[in-house]
C-alpha cells in the first residue's frame, strides 16, 4: 500500500517543452471551471445542431403555438382570466421535463459506446466541466421551448392578473425543476451501461415525484385516520305526555307549530340512539410534506397567493389551477379541525323541531366552508421543502455524475469498456 | 528502492513495473513492465485479449491499476493526471467522431480542451490535417470519412497537444497499404523529434521497420529477457531455398554447422550480414544451387509464433 501511495518524485519531467499557452499542472483537478464547461457546452451544442428538417419541425412547433394564442385571444371576452397563463406554464414544465433529461440520459452512456467521451477526458477538461457542460447543453433546450413560448406567455400574461414579479418567480422556479429533471437524467446516463435504460430510469424518476408522491399521500391515509362516531338523537316517544305526542304528531303530519302554545317546544325529550356511524378522519397534516416534496405543488407553492373570497377586490382573476391547488394543499397540510375529529351528533330531531317552531334557524346557517376555504387559499405559502428536494437532488446528481466521471477510473459501468 | 524508481523517472518518458488490473474475477493485465525512451519506438505485441488495450489506459491514465507503478513523464496518473493527459496523445482502439462537425472543428475543439486559443488550435488543426493528408475533408463533417480516414483524423486528434508521449492503440487497422507506409514514415518522424512512442499491433511485418524496441504481453504479463533473446535470435536467422535440399544438408552436416530443418527449406544463424555474405560465398564453393537466400522473415512474427506455441 506504500508503493502505491508514492508521491511521484520531484525530478523534473523530460521531453520537449509543453507548446505555447499551456503551463504545466500539478494534480488531478476536479472542479468545474467557467472555461472548460462553456467549451463542453459549445460542443454539444454544435453536435445537437437542429438539421433542416428540425428547423421545420420547430417553425411548425411555433405556428402551432401562436395559432393557439391568437384563437384565445379571438376567444377572449376581455375579462381577466389566469388560466391560459397557467397552461402555457404547465406546458413549458412538461414539454421541458421530457425533452431536457431525454437529451441528458443519453449523454454519457452514449457518447462512452460512440467512443467519444474518452478522449475528450484524455483532454485538460476535467470531471466537473464534462459533467456541468452538457447538463447545461441539455437545459437550453428547454429554455429554447420556454423562448418559443415567449408570444404567448406575454399575452396570456397581461390578462392572468398576476404581476411580473410573480411571473418571473415562477418561471424560475420551473426551470430549476427542469434542471434537476436533466442532472437526474445524467446521473443515471453515468450509472447505467445502455442508454434505453438510463432514460426509462429519468423518466421514472420524474414520474415518481409527479405520481408517486400523490399517490403515496393517498395510500398512507388509513394509516393517519383516528376513528369518529356520529350519532343521531330522536324523539323519545314514550315519554311524551298526551298533549306533547298530539302537537309533535300535528308538526310531523303537516308541519303545523300551533299546538306548541300550549305545550312547551324547550320539553321535548330525544334520546342517542344505539350505535351510530364509525369513521376514519385522516390526520393529512402530518403526511402533507409529501404533497410538498412535489414539483408541481412546488410551482403552485410559488404562485401568487389568491383570495378565494375577495380576488375581485384585489384586482386578481378567478382562482385558477395553481390557487386551487395551493388552497387544496393548504387544506392537507392544517389537517382537520378539533370539532371534525371529536364524536359528533349529526342529527338531533328536537333541534329540528324547535327551529321550526320558533323560526331561528341561526344554527344551520352554517357558512364555516366559505370561511375554510377563503382560510386555505390565504394560507402562507410552502416553497421551501419542495426547493429542498430539488436543490439536493440537483447537487446529488451531480456529485454521482462527476464521481463517475473521474479518471483514472476505479471501477467501470457494468458490461462496458472505456472509451 | 526510492533510488531505483527515481533512475527510471529522469531516464524513461513512459516506465511501468509490475502494473496489474483486473475486472471482476478477470485478471486482465496480471504483471507488466515496461519502458519506452524519448526518441524510440517501441511495439506492444501479443494475442487479442492479452491485456494490450488495458495496460494502454493504465499508461493513458484512464483507468486505475490496482498494484504497480506508472511513471508519464515523469508523472504518476494516480495523483497528476493532468500533467500526464498533457504530456500523453492517445489514440483509441475505437473509432469515435463527433458525426455532425467537420474534421476542422473536431481538432479545434479538442485543441481548445488543452487550453490553446481557439486560433492557436485552428492552425495546429489545419497543419495536422495537412499531416495525415486529410486536408480537403477539412470542411466535410466526419460521418462522411472512411474507416482509414477516420484512423487518420484521430491520429491527427492524439497530435493536438504536441504531446511529448504517443500511445497508439491498433493504428494500422484499417488503412490501404500507402497509409501504412505513410503512418510507419510519420511514426519515425515523430520519434526523430525526439517523442516516446508505443504502438500496439497486429500487423507484424508493418512493425518490423518501425520499431526500436518490443514488448511481448501474453495472458496479462509482459514477457521479459527471454523473450529478448528469442529476437536477437530470429534476427540472426536465415533461410536458404535450394534446387536440392539433400545437397544443403549433407553440406551442412559435413561443414558442423548447425541448421533448422523445417519444410520451407533450411535455417541457419549468421552473425551479422558480412557473415552472410560469407556464407553464401561458402555455399556457391560447395556447388549447392542456391535460389534464395535472406532473413527468414520477420522477427518479430516468427518470435510471435513461438510465444503462440508455447502458449498451446
């Protein structure tokens, strides 16, 4: 282990002088720098030039995007509205999170059984501008569909009610999902031998934190539910008197209070009746985080806060998609309140009866889920752990990708050769 | 030991000792030694499989030996690889291009990810395709380039970095035979400048007029002095095609020299070729008829063969 461990020795090195600008170095460097990674970038750019048939396709693209705005805007009763903005966003967040890391998965693993990733490493370039360079090539084309959608983005802007701040926020927010998507998409194309695999394995990685997530909040419901009882109360008949059974009997029939002048409505009995209906109320605030760890609730997390109630006064649009799923996300994460997880009386006949006789019906003027849900949509906003799990997906991936990218390699990906 | 290894530093511009790797349970280079001089030629020769390619990304600095030592100029891969990927040009065995850029760009770019300005590589770029008489596919992308055109084009990207240590790795697979005798002139030339160079091949009788010097590998281990003296041997080896071989031997037997019987006809060893001239002045005065007479082919194939034999 000492042999291999020997510092080289300090004699200095024979042969001719290395040429021009290049001096000599110590090390094995690992670091991305700011010239060899905008090199890396600029080849696989070059290498990925779109040939005439792909500018077609783009040009299409575009007619078919600004065909969309222009009918929209044909459509438009001049009102605000924010949805169009927000499926121009969801649009750029899709169309970016199945081209980028398709581009990227396919980066290392294919260009290594091409032969033309070894040489490049044979080359001053180190680890870390390999890997930061075409996680970049590899983004800009995402960034290319969201400039494509420039047009559309700005019109459906100015009718959305949002404020470009906001906007810019979002926008931002997105292209960091996608960045994450496509270092996840190079990390696999550094693990896995064959390019099929390595971008069914990005795609599944993005599938799983759309998908899984939600899925996964659903599933572990019944393991957070406490059990409730609701019971119902009603008239205790055998304990009427005469006159009560007469004027209970005359309200039932026909709805008739007249009797109730004489009799005293406050002395009618009901009584619990056996049994009653179980069920589970689960406890979502505490799973909640999952919905968070979500990268589309991360960008509805991001988005403008709107007031269910008073968005008009506020010179806001309707709520659309984003409001809802903030206001929905929100109602999770508060979970239930203390009166919906206690045993509760759905139903109490006597209630009903004095209500209808002494026309105050107060008690079922019951607006609690208008103020619930003017409560959710207000609630403060979540970012913070959804950007927690990009940030460290997106650095994770890159560590796995420069580590794998390192030479003298250690240990080769299963079933290949250098090259 | 510390003084040992310090000698072979300053004297060899490529050195390694008892460099292993394996893959897995596949031991693919179990024990090789080596060590190539600034200004030779050196080939690295054996069977498909004995370890050639890997013992050359071991030198490269591609891939890590597990034991041993590796000097590039100076330098251990393990810990300065960037000096060494500065020193080293390295040819692949595989063909890889950049399908869409032109060969210009290729070598430009890959000019660039040696720090050189993008003019400076440029010129270097231009001046290399010019070398391997590449130059009017300068401005054709590379998926358009042959096999041997594109064995060209990497030999001229193992040359961007003016690299002061050559490995190449089967550069004669696939070339038309004027291409070899080009790559075997501009080899020389490149050695004359006074760089190191390894080349592994198949093509034997190609390497015979190239090299200075031979590495034999068989089963992951570099065959030492003995394999040495089985070249020296074959260099002195001479084959004598008569009209009447029963003459020759009787000849022979009487004159006590010793001879090889084998089915092309018979082998002797001379010293050197005034000794060949002199045996075959001896041979005309014994009246044997004497139709041939020369080296019996290339040393280092018939070496190659015997290693092949004893490998069975």
């Amino acid at each position: 282990m000492t042999v291999l461990d020997d510092t080289p020795a300090a004699a200095p090195a024979p042969g001719p002088a290395p040429a021009s600008s290049r001096r000599p170095v110590k090390g094995n460097p690992w670091l991305p720098t700011l010239r060899g990674t905008l090199l890396v970038t600029q080849i696989e750019l070059m290498r990925r030039r779109p040939t005439a048939k792909g500018w077609i396709f783009y040009g299409l693209l575009f007619a078919g995007i600004m065909a969309i705005g222009m009918f929209a805007a044909a459509q438009s009763d001049g009102s605000k509205n924010s949805m169009l903005l927000e499926l121009v966003l969801v649009m750029v967040l899709g169309a970016g999170l199945l081209v980028a890391p398709s581009l990227s998965a396919t980066s290392l693993n294919g260009d290594s059984s091409e032969g033309v990733l070894a040489p490049l490493q044979m080359t001053r370039l180190t680890a870390g501008d390999l890997a930061v360079g075409k996680l970049l090539a590899s983004w800009l084309f995402a960034l290319a569909v969201l400039l494509t959608t420039t047009p559309l983005l700005v019109y459906a802007f100015s009718r959305s009610g949002w404020h470009w701040d906001e906007l810019l926020l979002v926008v931002a927010v997105i292209l960091l999902v996608v960045l994450t998507a496509t270092a996840v998409g190079l990390a696999w194309s550094a693990l896995a031998a064959r390019a099929v695999a390595s971008v069914s394995l990005a795609h599944l990685t993005t599938g799983f934190l759309l998908l899984g997530t939600l899925l996964l909040f659903f599933f572990t419901q019944p393991l957070i539910s406490v059990t409730v009882t609701e019971t119902s109360r009603s008239f205790d008949w055998d304990q009427f008197t005469v006159e009560q059974e007469a004027a209970v009997d005359a309200w039932y029939m026909n709805g008739d209070v007249a009797a109730f002048d004489e009799v005293d409505v406050h002395d009618i009995t009901c009584s619990v009746q056996d049994g009653g209906w179980e069920h589970g109320v689960a406890r979502t605030e505490r799973t909640a985080w999952l919905l968070l760890a979500n990268p589309v609730v991360l960008i509805g997390e991001s988005s403008p806060i709107v007031n269910y109630l008073t968005w008009d006064e506020d010179g806001r649009a309707a709520p659309g998609l984003f409001a809802e799923m903030h206001r929905a996300v929100s109602d999770a994460r508060i979970g239930p309140s203390e009166e919906e997880l206690q045993d509760s009386v759905s139903w109490d006949e006597c209630a009903d009866l004095v209500a209808s006789v002494t026309g105050d019906y107060s008690a079922y003027e019951d607006n609690g889920w208008e103020q619930e849900q003017e409560a959710n949509s207000v609630y403060p906003r979540a970012p913070w752990l959804g950007l927690g799990v990009q940030a460290a997906l997106l650095l994770g991936s890159m560590w796995i990708v420069i580590a794998r990218l390192r030479v003298p390699y250690k240990k080769l990906r299963q079933g290949t050769r250098v090259a | 030991m510390v003084a040992t290894t310090t000698a072979a530093v300053t004297t060899a511009a490529v050195s390694a000792r008892g460099v292993a790797r394996s893959f897995g349970s596949v031991q693919a280079v179990a024990n090789a030694t080596l060590e190539v001089q600034p200004g030779t030629v050196t080939a690295l020769i054996g069977p498909n499989g004995c370890g050639k390619t890997t013992l050359m990304l071991m030198l490269a600095g591609l891939l890590r030996p597990d034991a041993g030592e590796i000097r590039v100029a100076g330098a251990d891969p393990r810990h300065d690889a960037a000096a060494v990927r500065d020193a080293i040009g390295w040819m692949p065995d595989q063909l890889g291009s950049w399908d869409n850029l032109t060969c210009l760009q290729t070598l430009t770019l890959m000019g660039r990810g040696f720090r050189l300005s993008t003019h400076e590589a440029r010129e270097r770029g231009a001046a290399l395709l010019g070398t391997v008489h590449l130059a009017e596919f300068a401005d054709r992308p590379t998926r358009v380039l042959s096999r041997g055109q594109k064995q060209r084009l990497s030999i001229a990207r193992a040359l961007m970095n003016d690299p002061a240590v050559l490995l190449m790795d089967e550069p004669a697979n696939g070339l038309d035979p004027r291409s070899r005798v080009e790559l075997r002139t501009l080899v020389r030339e490149l050695a004359a400048e006074g760089k190191a160079v390894l080349v592994s091949s198949h093509v034997l009788a190609e390497l015979d007029e190239m090299v200075d010097d031979a590495v034999f590998m068989s089963k992951g281990r570099t065959l030492g002095d003995e394999i040495a003296a089985k070249v020296a041997d074959a260099k002195t080896r001479y084959r004598i095609g008569t009209l009447d071989d029963d003459l020759l031997r009787a000849v022979l037997t009487e004159g006590q020299i010793a001879f090889d019987d084998e089915p092309a006809g018979m082998v002797i060893r001379v010293g050197s070729e005034a000794d060949a001239a002199q045996a075959l002045a001896w041979l005309m005065s014994k009246n044997v008829p004497v139709h041939r007479f020369g080296p019996a082919g290339s040393a280092l194939e018939q070496t190659y063969m015997t290693m092949e034999e004893e490998r069975r």
